[in-house]
C-alpha cells in the first residue's frame, strides 16, 4: 500500500503557481471573515497549515522549542476562561506529549526509559499514593493532575532522541526566552509607578513573582554563560555578553535573595569548573562590577533585613518544618500536605507567622510529605540525573559545566523556595536527557571507559 502510495505521488506533477494561490485564497478568504465577524480565533486556521508542518517536521521548534522559550514568562500567559493556573505553557506542554511521541514512533525515535527517568516515576507513584494516609486527602487529589502532566512531559522528552542540532537550538529558544523576558521586566520597572518586586512580570491576565521569575531564568543564564564561552566570533560573544547581563540585572532587580544565590552558584561552578579559572573569574567579576552602579536601593535593603527578618521568616517557618518532620518523618504528611500539617504545630515557632505557610524548602517539603522512603526517591532521582552530566566525553566539557551549573544553581535556589511543581524544575531534568541522548553510543561507551580509569 505504502509502495503504490510512493508511485502515485511521483506521478503527480504539481503546478507551484496554483499551489500558492490556493494558499493566498484560503488566508484571505479567512481573514475577510476573521475580520467581519470579529472572530479573530479564525486567524488559527490561518496558521494551522504551517503549525502543523512544523510539528510534523520540526517538533524541537514547536512545541517543545516554544514551550521552553516561554516559561520565563510563567502566570503572565494565564488563559483567560479557565481556571487559576491554566498557562498557556500548560497547553503547549500537553501539546508536547502528542507531537513527539507519534513522531519519535513513526521515525524511530523513542528509547527506553533511563534509569533515572524511572527514578522519578517512582517517586511520583509514590506521591500519589500517600493520598491513603494524608492529612489533607484533597490537596493530594488536586495536585495529582500537575504531577501527572509534569512527569508525563518529562518522560516523553528524555524518551525522545532529539539531534545536536536540534539540541542547541532548544538552547537558543531557551536563551531568547530567557532575554526576552528580561528586557520585559526591565521595560516594567523602569515605567510602573509603585513597582512592586513580587509582581515583577504582570499582565491583565496573571503576573509572575519574583522569586519564580528569578528561578525560571537559571538555566538560560546558565547556558548563556556557556555560549559565551564556547563562541569564537567577539561579535556573538558581546551579544550573548548583552544577553547575559540583562538577565543577571532582574535577577537583581527582583530583589529575590534565593535566586541570586543561585545565580552566585551558577558563577561559581563555572569558575571552579573551567580550565581558564582566572580568565572565567575576571570576566563574571567585570559583569558584576558593571551591574553594581544600576543596584536599585531595596536590594540592599532586603539583604540588611535578612538577618532581622530570619530571611523573611524563613528560619521560623523551618523550625516548625522541623516540628512536623519529628511526627510524621516515616510515612510523612502525605503530597502537598505540608501546608496544612504546619498549622498543628506552627504554635512552636520562635516568632509566629501565621496558621498555614509553605515550607520554602524543597528537600524540608519532601522529607516532611513523603516521609523516608519518598526523600529516598528524590534524592535517589536528583543523583541519578548528575550523574548522567558527569558521564560525558572530553570534547562536551563546556556542556557538562553548563548543565552542572544550571544543577547546582537551582538545587541551592530550592533551599529557599518550593520549586517542585514548576515546569523549569522539570525542564532541568529534561535538558539533561536530551543532552544525553545526543551523544552516540560509543561517546557513552568512551565516557564510562574515562571515568572507571580515572
């Protein structure tokens, strides 16, 4: 059938010239009616030719490449009509699923499972089963959906053997969405009046708070700094430099003292890893220095506070942390339980903050919800996954310290803010799969060959 299909279609002379004015008929026929009837949904149809061709042909630009370039953006692409939380990086993520697994299927294109994507399979299973004994059974039911479609996502991209190619493009839609935000923040700070840093990125539709903006941009700072390093041409280089500074500047500027951390690690690992500690060094030294003079006063001020304030009530919020982690640290709180089991105990705390706060600390959050075995799981699925940037061959040093940066980065931001249901804490783990599996079986080979000896 598929052969007769062939010899058909090299019979078919097709005419170009009819081929586009049947095009340029159809859009503007649409557009007439787009246009009259103030249905301006009909311009989709308009672009649903070329979006399904890019799905079909080019899935690492769309969806996958859009979906990373926009979750800098986060809650300011709330779709209107549905419930809190609906994004339009929710759609395009679900999207996702579809596009490249009917794709890496038909092009052979799927592997197995990792070893450590199972690790967090089993951590999420065992999430949803701790619904049996929670405090709160609906807040485990409610969060099922999000964990579900996270770990779906997850499993479909590090299932999928993208190219080189297509892996550094990934990178760059992730670096321009990174930058784009970031000129959007800047562009909002310099013209709203009464800015506030917790609505550092807003719309009329949703807004992005700054600790989640800070953290969402971790990983293009942490590649941007890469690609300046790999770049030859001065020319790229000063524009990924431009890039680069204009990210690190929000970060600031959003007053976020965890994701400043994190940004602070990124550097570090760079220097540490580098073969060219001191040229690296001078160089994030001199983007520092430039940044300082353009400081806005409150971050000062936020850090002189941290001490009084006990990082923002951070330190008493832990120990009642601690308080609920001593009763429930076998079996645990049950998923997304932490919330409410801090209200049994928040009377303990050195200075009172309130009935019901969230833990503001990953590893707290999981040890305190999942008990032993659960925090066994999620330190079982983050090791795993550095473990796979470590195993690389010589000539992808700078993509092992791109991504152990981004690593450690965001695993030092989650000390201080709950990072596990958003969907640049999972496109970490994906990044690092899919730079996986770009590598040939004998790079694998060769890499696990270097480290034995070593």
């Amino acid at each position: 059938m598929i052969t007769t299909t062939k010899r058909l279609t090299k019979r078919v002379n097709f005419n170009s010239n009819i081929m586009w004015l049947a095009i340029i008929l159809f859009t503007a026929v649409i557009t007439g009616i787009a246009l009259c009837d103030e249905k301006w949904i009909y311009f989709g149809l308009i672009l649903s030719p070329f979006i399904i061709y890019v799905c079909i042909e080019k899935p690492y630009i769309f969806p996958f490449g859009l979906y990373a370039f926009l979750l800098p953006f986060g809650e300011v692409l709330s779709v209107e009509g549905f419930e809190s939380g609906a994004t339009l990086t929710k759609f395009i993520g679900a999207l996702t699923i579809p596009v490249l697994c009917f794709k890496g299927a038909f092009e052979k294109r799927l592997n197995k499972p990792d070893i450590a994507s199972i690790w967090w399979v089993l951590f999420i299973t065992y999430g949803i089963c701790t619904v049996w004994w929670a405090v709160e059974p609906e807040a485990t039911l409610s969060r099922i959906s999000t964990a579900m479609g996270l770990i779906i996502v997850y499993l479909v991209v590090a299932s999928y053997k993208f190219q080189k190619s297509e892996y550094e493009t990934i990178k760059l839609f992730m670096v321009a969405g990174g930058f784009l935000s970031a000129l959007f923040a800047i562009y909002n700070f310099g013209t709203i009046q009464n800015f506030s840093r917790v609505n550092l990125l807003h719309s009329e539709t949703g807004r992005t708070g700054a600790s989640d903006y800070a953290f969402s941009i971790a990983i293009p700072i942490s590649i941007c700094v890469g690609m300046v390093m790999k770049q030859n041409s001065k020319m790229i280089k000063g524009l990924f430099g431009f890039a680069l500074v204009a990210m690190i500047f929000t970060v600031l500027i959003s007053g976020s003292r965890g994701g400043m951390v994190g940004v602070s690690t990124i550097f570090i690992v760079y220097i540490l890893s580098s073969k060219k500690k001191i040229t690296t060094g001078i160089v994030l030294i001199i983007i520092g220095i430039i940044l300082i003079p353009f400081i806005p006063d409150f971050v000062y001020e936020r850090w002189g506070a941290a001490t009084e304030t006990g990082g923002a009530g951070r330190l008493d919020i832990w120990y009642v942390g601690l308080r609920v982690l001593k009763k429930y640290w076998l079996f645990g709180t049950g998923l997304d339980n932490f919330y409410y089991a801090y209200e049994e105990f928040a009377h303990y705390a050195p200075t009172f903050k309130g009935m019901n706060r969230s833990a503001h600390n990953i590893f707290l959050k999981y040890f305190a919800e999942l008990g032993i075995i659960g925090f066994t799981l999620f330190l079982l699925a983050i090791m795993k996954h550095y473990k796979v940037i470590k195993t690389r061959s010589s000539q992808y040093d700078i993509e092992a310290i791109m991504l152990k940066a981004a690593f450690w980065g965001m695993i030092v931001s989650s000390l201080f803010i709950d990072s596990s249901w958003r969907k640049s804490f999972w496109l970490l783990w994906m990044i690092i799969m899919i730079r996986r599996n770009t590598l040939s079986e004998e790079e694998i080979y060769e890499t696990k060959s270097n480290s034995i000896l070593r």
